[in-house]
C-alpha cells in the first residue's frame, strides 16, 4: 500500500519577490512543487524543473512551517499543477 499524497499551499519568497508555493508530498517527501510570483509560474518535479532557479524542494516536508491552514485538496493542486505546466513547458 502506497503512502497517501497531501497537498499544501504556502507564501513563499525568492530572489524575485513574494509568492505562493504549492507542493504535493507522499509522505515525508515533496514529489512535485509549484512557485508562483507575481507573472512567474514554474513547476518542478523529480523528472526536472521549468526554470533552473526553482528546483524541487529536497528538505522533508517536516521541516517546512505548514499545518492544517496550508492544506489543499488534490484538485486545487492539479489545477495550479497544469496552468505552470502549460505556461513554462
């Protein structure tokens, strides 16, 4: 049995501002990530990234400063998931 995905939505900031992070984890480990700041939209996953500024996280979603108000459903992430996948390959 396969450990079950959660989905996360977060403030986040970068070298070009303030913005959202959205990560999908199987436990303990984020498999698939979207940033988005201000006309930015880039993903990343374990097969590559959009833009090589934004590579998947590699720390354990443990460490990360998220509770039950940063949850998202499956559906919220997949929707945000294919918009960064449509605009940045």
């Amino acid at each position: 049995m396969s450990t079950p995905r959660k989905h996360y939505k977060h403030p986040a900031e970068s070298e070009i501002g303030n913005g959202t992070i959205y990560l999908e984890a199987q436990g303990d480990v984020i498999v698939r990530q979207v940033e988005s700041y201000r006309s930015v939209l880039v993903w990343a996953d374990k097969t590559g990234q959009a833009d090589e500024r934004f590579p998947l996280s590699d720390q354990p979603l443990s460490w990360l400063d998220l509770d039950s108000d940063d949850a998202i459903t499956a559906s919220q992430f997949e929707a945000v998931w294919k918009q960064a996948k449509a605009v940045s390959g």
